[in-house]
C-alpha cells in the first residue's frame, strides 16, 4: 500500500508582495481492499481422473467490487505435465478490465502443525507491481502448484477433503481535496441524558422492590435494553402488578448498578456502591453483577464485569470466580482462573479457601480441567528443566547449533 502526496503552487509570487502565496493540497491514496474466501473439496479420489484442463471451482465472492473464483485441476492444467501435478487458480468471474490485485493462494494443512502451502503477493516488494486481469476469466496461479502423488499422502488431505483458502486484495485509488470545512462534532451523550432520567425519578411508571428497598424505573426503557425486562413488562406473561415488581435472589446494591448500566451504559463506581475501598468487596460486587447481567440477557455489562473479573483473578476470589465463569459460560474469565489456580505458587493457597469447597461442590467437572493445566505447568517445567540442563549438548530433534528449530521445507 502506498501514499503519495502532491502539492500544486497555484500562483506565483508578486514581486511587490510581501504575502505567501496562496497554496492548495491535495493527496492521491493508492491501497489495497482485501477479501478472504475458503474453499473446501470433499472426495478428493472422486476427482481424479476428471481429465487434463478439466476444474472444479468455488462459489464466486466479491472482493473490492468484482467477483472472483478458485479453481482447482485435480489432473492439472497443462497437457505437458501429464496429470503428475494438480493446478490452482484465482480468476476474475464479473466483467472488468486491468483489474489490479494482489493474490494469496493457500493450501491450509489439516494436522494442526500449522505447516501450511503460501503462494503470496502480500508483504514482499513486486519488481512489477500488482497483477493485472486484463479481461473476465483472466487467471492468476500456478500449473504445478503441488505433486498430485505427494498430496495424496500429505497432512494436507484428511478425510478425503482438501481445504483451499484464497485472499485477494483490489488495488484502489482515490485522490483526496482540502477539507473546505471544520465543524467539531461532539460525542454522543445520550447515555447523559437517559442517566439523569433516572437520577431525577420523574415519570416513572413501574417500581421494583429488593430486599425491602424500592427502586423505581421507566418500563420502556428497561424494555428497550433487555429482553428480560420486555417479555416481564409487556409479554404475554407479564406481571399483571407492575407498580411493585419483586425481585428475588438479588441484593439490593446489585440491582442499583444493574439500573445504573441500563440508563448510563456504563459500570458504576464499585467502591462507592459497596462503600469499600477493599479490592475483595469490589471483585464480590463484580461476580454479582455479572450474574445478573445473564440473568437479564445484557450482554455489554457481561462483558464488561467479565473483563474486570479477569483484572482481579486472587487466592481469595479464584475459586468462587471460576465457578461463576462455568456457570454462566464466560470462557475467556474461566481461562484465566484455572491458569492463574494451576500455578505451582497458588494451587495450595487456592485450594484452602472457603471458596474452593464451593467449586468442588457446584461444578466438579471443573476439577478435571484444572488437573489438566496442573499437568501442562508441570510438563513445561521438566521440558524448560531438561533445557538447561543440556543446552550444551548436540541438538538431537531437528534444531540447529544455536537452538533455534529448523522447519522442513515443503515440497
């Protein structure tokens, strides 16, 4: 991608003014729009034998305004090679002309090892610039793109299925004037506007009691945020008394920060709703409102306390964090606990807290994930052990003098 910039001098100089001359801008940007397609072939073996010249070819896909297809010659492209290699194309497939593009063609390997076929225009110098497709069906690829005999027995095949990703990148360019203009636009502040609703208690029309404190709201606006709310305030099976709603299994200050995010979308501050400064009654505060954000659907504010869960993983709260990320399904918090538990420096602290007996009794299946990350800590320490016990020995698994992995090349 290139930027190239162009100042244009529209008068000259007076030679009895002292002014600058007058001075336009203007900037000429030349990129790349990029596109990715993934194009799998299912029986491979079938495929044989179609005949020389012969393809099978992907659902187009539209990348930067034209539309394109893979294909793929299971017996090759050219008569010459006599089937011994199969051929792979990326073409143009709507109508244009001197379509300038950048290509990645793609042979993904299916065993995981991440041994993958790159052909690639992408992050490397181009004597000649992108490839021009002059015309519809215009081609770029390779005739012999792999061995047919050697792909057959390759991590490349699995289950008798191929899997081809492409990436095509659209050259586009745009030249780009002098803003004739400057207005600063300020950012939204509705969250402002509904928040203060809330402070003021005006027109309100439904009120909520928890733990004998009333809480009072407008049921379209908590409509409008949860689907919860919707279906218990105007669905079929509604509340028929709605001027008191009562909200079980909730404390109190939990269902204030609950009201706080629907109306300012945001978190309120913890320390101030518990009147603590204590990072323990912060991160307690958090699991709550957490689990009432699942209970009233608000995936923002789920994802938001799971984020500051995950800044505030401690001996004291691991456990009881990692039973509440199990059970309402916030992966990346419970990778970050059963990480943080499995620490040799950790996993005895951990397992002596109250919490740890409310993990083994709620979600004992966890147990078993855990000894799973135990054993891979451990596992790293003799590899990274062994390591440095002889680091200078011969290198024996395919590394070089200086340790360093040496990847085999493909063919």
């Amino acid at each position: 991608m290139g930027t190239i910039s162009v100042t244009r001098e529209l008068s000259k100089p007076s030679t009895f003014s002292s002014q600058n001359p007058p001075v336009t801008t203007s900037m000429s940007r030349t990129e790349t729009v990029n596109g990715w397609h993934e194009f799998k072939i299912s029986g491979f073996s079938l495929a044989k034998g179609i005949g020389i010249g012969k393809f099978i070819a992907s659902d187009s896909f539209v990348v930067g305004g034209y539309s394109w297809a893979i294909y793929f010659y299971p017996d090759g492209k050219s008569v010459e090679d006599n089937a011994a290699y199969v051929s792979l194309f990326i073409a143009l497939a709507s109508e244009g002309t001197d379509v300038r593009a950048l290509f990645e063609l793609t042979l993904l390997d299916q065993s995981g090892k991440g041994n993958h076929k790159v052909h690639s225009h992408f992050g490397r110098a181009l004597e000649s610039g992108p490839y021009t497709l002059k015309y519809r069906g215009s081609m770029w690829g390779y005739k012999r793109f792999f061995k047919r005999t050697l792909l057959e027995t390759s991590d490349f095949l699995k289950d008798d299925c191929l899997s081809i990703s492409c990436c095509v990148g659209v050259v586009k360019s745009q030249t780009e004037g002098p803003k004739i203009y400057s207005i600063a636009v300020p950012p939204s502040d509705i969250a402002q506007h509904f928040g203060r609703l809330l402070e003021s208690g005006k027109r309100t029309d439904v009120n909520f009691e928890v733990n004998g404190e009333i809480f009072a709201a407008h049921k379209l606006v908590l409509a409008a945020r949860s689907p919860v709310f919707r279906a218990q305030l105007f669905g079929p099976l509604k509340n028929k008394n709605t001027q008191c709603i009562k909200v079980e299994d909730m404390e109190a200050p939990v269902f204030k920060a609950l009201l706080h995010f629907i109306y300012w979308d945001t978190l309120p501050d913890m320390e101030e709703l518990v009147g603590s400064n204590s990072k323990w009654a912060s991160t307690l505060m958090a699991q709550h409102l957490l689990a009432a954000a699942d209970c009233y659907a608000l995936e923002r504010l789920r994802l938001l306390c799971e984020a500051k869960l995950c800044e505030g993983v401690a001996i004291n709260t691991a456990a009881t964090t990692l039973a509440l990320a199990e059970q309402h399904h916030c992966s990346h918090l419970k990778a970050i606990c059963l990480k943080f538990i499995a620490l040799p420096e950790n996993l005895k602290a951990v397992m002596q807290t109250d919490g740890f007996e409310y993990l083994k009794e709620s979600c004992p299946s966890v147990l078993t994930e855990l000894l799973h990350y135990v054993a891979k800590i451990g596992e790293h320490s003799i590899i990274d052990w062994r390591y440095h016990r002889n680091r200078n020995e011969a290198p024996l698994d395919g590394s070089d003098a200086n340790g360093r992995r040496v990847k085999p090349r493909l063919q």
